[in-house]
C-alpha cells in the first residue's frame, strides 16, 4: 500500500509552488506532520515483552497524531462508524434524492 507520506515527500514541492498563494499556516503543519508519522524522523517509544522472563525491547516510532493524517485516524473512524451502526434501527435503509429543478 502506498503512503501518503511518501507522496507528500514527492509532490510537495510542486504542490506548493503552485497553489502558496492559498495554503494556510494549518495546511502546512498538516503536511510536516503527515510526511513524518511514523517515520524514521519522529519520536520513539520503548516497546518491551510483557513477559518478565523475556527481555526483547524495540524502538517503535510514534504517529503524528494530526486530525488529517489517515494513518493516525483509521483507527478513531473505524470505531466511530461501528459505534454510528451500532445506532441503527432494524430496518431496511434507502437514499431518496429530491427532485432537481432544471
């Protein structure tokens, strides 16, 4: 699977040659924040063996935790749309679009 990371990593620069003019300060704290998570470059936390007699510890890097990042918000999604189906009532479901005037 492809990440988003690694084609912030290649288009950025383009990206924001051509439209500086309408990027916002949050936009690009968004960028930083997603071109690094999970990555090499950002903070590590010690993971370690739960089992006394095991000694096995790695270094695992942090998510960035950004509200944009889908890495870091698949996880708040996915339970927010089980908790979102968890509401439905027993019964059959339909879309019905209004009728658009030409």
């Amino acid at each position: 699977m492809i990440r988003l990371a690694s084609i912030i990593k290649e288009y950025e620069e383009d990206f924001i040659k051509k439209h500086s003019n309408q990027l916002l300060p949050s936009h690009y704290k968004a960028l930083s924040a997603i071109k690094t998570c999970r990555s090499i470059h950002s903070p590590k936390m010690l993971m370690q063996c739960e089992n006394k007699k095991c000694s096995n510890q790695t270094l695992v890097p942090h998510s960035c935790g950004h509200r944009h990042c889908p890495h870091c918000q698949n996880y708040e999604t996915c339970k927010w749309i089980d908790k979102q189906l968890q509401k439905q009532l027993p019964a059959d479901y339909y879309m019905v679009a209004e009728p658009v005037e030409v």
